[in-house]
C-alpha cells in the first residue's frame, strides 16, 4: 500500500501503471524474494531462492499477499524477460490489480457515480498519510527507511513529485536513493526510463 | 482482465496484443506527410516559385533515392536499440559529436517545417471564412489562432488519435484521387504530355531546388524506425511498413503533380500556379466537379494543414524531451506533466519558437506565403536533406565497424550508393539555393541560411566535445533517449 501513488486523477495513466508496476517489484524486492541480474540485451529479475522451503514456484512462502504472489508467479515462470518487459507488462494492469488489493484490504470502497466507477478511500487520513510522512520527512531532512526512500524514488522516477512534494531538495533526494541497495537503484532507474519511453511513445 | 486471470507464460502473448501491424505504421506515416497539405501547398508553390514543369519527374527520383537510404535504415533499426531518431543512429555511426550535431539540425529543420505551415494556413481557410462568414481575418490572426490549437493540443498530448487520423487520412487521399480523375477527364489544349516526366524538364537551372523544395513532402517519413518496438515483427513489419509508405507518397505526389500540367496544359502550369498558388487544384476542381467538391477539398486542406503542424509540433518536443532526458539540453526539458504526460518544456519551447517567427513576419510584413511556407518550408527541407546524407553516411560506417551482419546489399552497396546520391543532390540544392529559398539570386540569405545549418553542426560537435571533457556521464548516453536513465550497456 505504501507505493500507492496518489495517482488517479493526479498522474496520467499510463504513468501510473509503471509508477504501480515498479511498486509491485519494489515490494517483492524489499521482501527479497527478487533481485536483479545484469544480461545482455538488458537487465533480468530473477527469484530469489528461499533456503528454507525445498518446493519450487514459491507458493505460499511468498508471504500472505496473493497479488505479490501473482507477480512472483510469473517472474519464476519466465525468468528470460528483461526489467523493461516486466514493467511494461505489470502496468497494464497494475492499477486495476492495486485498486482490488486495497478494497480487499478495507483501505478503498468501490464508488458508482455518473461518470462511471470509481475507488475512494475509506478513511482520507489513512490514504493521505504515506506522502504526509514524506513532506514532514524531507522538510525536516530526516533519513527515511527504505520502503519511503523507494516510494520517493518512484514518485520522482514518474514525475509526480512536482505536484505532491512540497518542496524538491534535490541533495536530500540523492542522498535517499544512493542509501538505497544497488537492486532498487536500478528499479529506479529502469522506471524513470520506462515513464520516457511512455512519452516519446506516439501511442 | 486482471493480473490473477492470466495463466503463466502469457507474458509475450499479452504484450503482443496491442503491438502494431503493417497498415498501422503506414497510417501514422503518411499522416505525417499530410498528403493534401503537399498536393495543394507544396506543389503549386514548387511550379510557382522555380518556374520547373519537371515536379512530377522530382517526386518519382526522390521516392527512389529515399527507397535506396531506406534499405539501409531499416537494417541499422534492428541493430540500434532505441533507434528513436536520426541523431541515435550518426551518434553511433559516425560519433556521439556528429550525433549532437544531428540533433540540433533536425531541431531546425523540423521546427522550419512546421513553423513554415504557419504561412500557408491562411491561404487555405481564409477563403472559407470568407465564403460563410463574410470575414476576411489577417493572415497572421488565422496562423496564431492554428498556433493556439497546436500549442494547446501539444500540451494535453492530444496525438491526432489514430481513428480520426485515419479517417482523415484516408478522406484526403480520396479527394486528392478524385480531384486526379477529374483532372485527367478535363486535359488543355496540350492533352497528355509527357513532359513533366521528360528528364529535360528537370535538368534545368532549377533542378536542385525543386528537389530540396519536394524533399520537404516526405519529411515524416522516416518515424517509421520508431515503431520497431511495437510492432509485431519488427524485422518485417517495419521495412515493409516504410516501402509501402514511400511508394504511397511517392507515387501520389508524382500522378497528382503531374494531373495539374495535364489539366491546366505544361506550358501553363506555371503561370497558374503564380497567379492562384494553393488554391489553383481546388479552383480546378470547382470548375471540373462543382463547387461542394471543392469546398470538401478546401475544407480537407485546412484539417491536413492543421495534422501537419500538430504531428511536426509533436515530433519537435519529443525530441527535445529525449535530449533534455540525455542531460544534452538542460534537464527541465526532461520533464514531463504530470496529468497528461506530455513532454511539456519541449512543447512550449517549440509554441515559443512558432510564436516568434509568426510575430516577426506580421511585424515586417512579409508575404506569408513565400518568405514563410516557401522560404522556412524549403530552409527545412535542406535540412531534412542534410540530415538523410548524414544519416546514411552513418549507416554505412556503422556496419563497416560492426561487418557481418547482413548482407552487402543492406549494409555497403545501398548506404553508399543513397550516400553518393544524396550528396549529389545536396549539392545540388545548394548551387541552386537561391531558388530554393525563393530570393533573388544576389540576396544574402542565400549564404546566411546554409551557415546557419554550418553554424549548428560546428556548435553541436564542440558541445559533444565539450561534454567529454567535462561531463563524461552524460557523454556515454548521448543518442540513447530515455534509456539514458539506466546507460546504454547494461
């Protein structure tokens, strides 16, 4: 939930999906069930193999969350894929996928309205918080954990943060990512470079 | 459809959904072209301002000189990723300094089209707002309100989305055919001469202007490189895409240029087309099939002018979105909004360009028609001229470094032969530049404009040089685009 970006109305659509995209292996990556491995032809992610449980697939060791299970699923099953493909792939359903997650979670409420269907939150200061914490933290320069230090990565990487920071210190913003594991740098990287081609793109 | 609903293994089959096919590219091509916007602007004013009958015989050559570069373009796209533009594949193929230096002319060149569009949209909705509503605007209230349109369209990242472009597309084409046959049913007194076709027609003093004046009409073309990865098969889908393109345009430029000698006789032609410039094909096809088809027609013309200047409007920003990405140009043209997507710093520095140049011509008063359409239209077509001689020069030395593979023909015998030709052509557009621009043979833009191309290559090598010394990061990614995020070789 924390990589939620604001999204919606706020971030163009296609850039909320990679934005969401990248969130979903953010999450699978802090969790450490994926990491990253240089290849030609681009970078790969590749299932961490867990010591502990001897059967394969992961099902059921990847934690209660069935949507990360999903994602991992399918980075056990076609591992050949490169962090570009996987992001392309992952966003076109991302939001739909994240918007289910969080009304099972209790955390947004199916809305019928006029203009079509829509998710609210539940509870607004629930849903305001994650970029609250940020602003007071960036304001007050406080070294973040990572999954914040991965969520300000991704709303600069998807070019939201002009809207929803309240101030962009760009010294204070390098410092976050470069503490951050060289795996999440990359995601990083890899989505800022996937929300460019998402522009340049003529569709 | 949901994440959870798709079995394993359904990675490359669900991203193969929306890749594009054939026909797909070839519309986003040939929109680019605007078809309409060629027959009626740049054909009437090539036969106007050169005073050469031989524009039927120039659009056929130039079809198949750009055919020959094209074999080798489309091979280099399956080696080059990213293969977003010119700039990427003379970066690679002749140096990350040679590929600044084609940024910065494409960046002149497509910003002269599309600014030069801005002096023709008068002449092709005035008539109209005069025939229904009685008034007779400014040529410059008509081009800023155009200007507004592509700005504000620019800004919300409104692509002409492919339906309407196809169906307006595919109206154009209709109208330009139709308008052919009408042409052909209704020859002058000199009937079905040959003569635009004749090689003497065009081996005239004028030649090289002509060709640098057509060339502009297929400035579009070569984004078809663009869509190697999402296409279905780019091996395939792309080349085919941009043969089928060319021989489209070619082939319509040539009959349709050419219907316009036989309906008004090619001893005429040119004299008509001083004395009625753009409106000459619609006032024919008012005479031949009445005055709603030359409404339909004038009314076409307006929405391909409008298609023109928003694809070129489009193309600019993303450009300089793309270096702004590299760090090349500062970083704040990377950015994008947030709400739409678009490259909005590219976009408004393009509006800003537009803006300038339609102020000083109203200013000064200068006739929209030929020092802004011809003059700025044709400056830009040199300059797509010299960024298709770089290119293909880069092609060749690309695969002299990289040998082996693809076959001779791909990578040696057709990049050197587009090469040579291209050159030949560039040469001769620039003896005859005077011609080119529309001045006087004296005036001094005729040297001024080329060393402002000059002026661009010198200042964007010693950038590229500059970056070097100084700033080595930025340096390695010039010519990737957006990937510069990540570096080129990882």
């Amino acid at each position: 939930m924390h990589y939620d970006i604001t999204g919606r109305t706020r971030l163009h659509a296609p850039l909320t999906g990679i934005g969401l995209a990248a969130a979903l292996l953010g999450e699978l990556m802090l969790a450490d069930r994926i990491t990253m491995r240089a290849a030609p032809g681009g970078t790969r992610l590749e299932p961490v193999q867990e010591p502990s449980s001897e059967e394969s697939e992961g099902a059921g060791t990847s934690g209660r969350d069935p949507l990360a299970r999903v994602v991992l699923a399918h980075i056990v099953a076609e591992p050949s894929h490169t962090v570009r493909t996987w992001l392309r792939f992952l966003a076109r359903t991302a939001r739909a996928d994240v918007a289910s997650r969080m009304t099972a979670d209790g955390l947004l409420r199916p809305h019928r309205g006029l203009l079509g269907s829509r998710h609210l939150p539940v509870d607004t200061n629930q849903a305001a918080w994650p970029v609250g914490r940020l602003n007071i933290a960036v304001r007050r320069r406080e070294p973040l954990g990572a999954r914040d230090r991965v969520l300000l990565g991704l709303l600069n990487a998807t070019g939201v943060a002009r809207l929803v920071l309240w101030e962009r210190n760009t010294t204070y913003l390098a410092g976050a990512v470069e503490g951050l594991a060289p795996r999440l740098q990359e995601l990083l990287a890899q989505t800022e470079a996937a929300v460019g081609d998402a522009v340049i793109s003529r569709r | 459809m949901s994440l959870t609903e798709q079995r394993t293994g359904a990675v490359t089959a669900a991203l193969a959904e929306d890749r594009l096919g054939v026909p797909s590219v070839v519309f986003f091509v040939i929109s680019a072209a605007a078809p309409l916007t060629v027959v009626a602007g740049v054909v009437s004013t090539a036969y106007a301002v050169t005073g050469v009958v031989g524009v039927p015989l120039a659009f056929v050559l130039l079809g198949a000189i750009l055919a020959v570069f094209a074999v080798g373009y489309v091979t280099m796209a399956r080696h080059v990723v990213n293969a977003g533009a010119f700039y990427a594949y003379t970066a690679r193929g002749l140096g990350r300094p040679a590929g600044v230096a084609t940024a910065w002319v494409a960046l002149l060149a497509y910003n002269a089209v599309q600014v030069g569009l801005y002096g023709v949209i008068a002449s092709a909705a005035t008539p109209l707002l005069t025939d229904w509503f009685g008034v007779t605007p400014d040529w410059w209230a008509v081009a800023l309100a155009a200007w507004l349109l592509t700005g504000a369209l620019g800004l919300m990242r409104v692509d002409v989305n492919g339906k309407v472009l196809a169906v307006l597309l595919l109206a154009e084409i209709a109208v330009v055919v139709v308008f052919d046959l009408a042409g052909l049913a209704h020859p002058a007194a000199s009937g079905y001469s040959p003569e635009a076709f004749a090689p003497s027609s065009l081996l005239v003093p004028g030649m090289g202007a002509v060709i640098a004046v057509c060339v502009a009409a297929f400035a579009g073309f070569e984004s078809s490189v663009v869509f190697s990865e999402e296409t279905k098969d780019p091996r395939r889908t792309v080349p085919i895409a941009t043969y089928i393109a060319l021989a489209v345009i070619s082939g319509l430029y040539a009959i349709s240029s050419w219907t316009v000698t036989v309906a008004v006789g090619s001893d005429k032609v040119v004299e008509a087309s001083r004395a009625q410039g753009p409106g000459l094909i619609f006032e024919l096809a008012g005479r031949h099939l009445g005055t709603t088809a030359a409404t339909v027609g004038s009314v076409l013309f307006v929405t391909s002018i409008l298609a023109a200047m928003i694809a070129f409007h489009n193309t600019i920003s993303r450009y300089i979105f793309a270096l702004g990405r590299e760090r090349v140009l500062p970083s704040i043209f990377g950015r994008t909004s947030p709400p739409t997507g678009a490259p909005v710093s590219g976009s408004v520095a393009q509006s800003v360009t537009g803006l300038v140049v339609i102020v000083i011509y109203a200013v000064s008063g200068l006739d929209p028609l030929v020092h802004l359409f011809f003059t700025v239209g044709s400056f830009g077509g040199f300059g797509v001229l010299l960024l298709l001689a770089g290119t293909s020069v880069a092609v060749l030395f690309f695969f002299t470094r990289e040998p082996g593979l693809e076959n001779a023909w791909r990578t040696r015998i057709a990049p050197g032969l587009a090469s040579v030709l291209l050159l030949i052509v560039l040469g001769l557009a620039l003896v005859n530049f005077d011609t080119v621009l529309g001045v006087e043979p004296g005036s001094p833009l005729r040297w001024i404009l080329p060393a402002v191309y000059l002026a661009a290559i010198v200042f964007g090598v010693a950038w590229g040089l500059t970056l070097r010394a100084t700033r080595p990061r930025v340096y390695a990614n010039i010519g990737l685009g957006a990937q510069a995020a990540i570096g080129g070789d990882k």
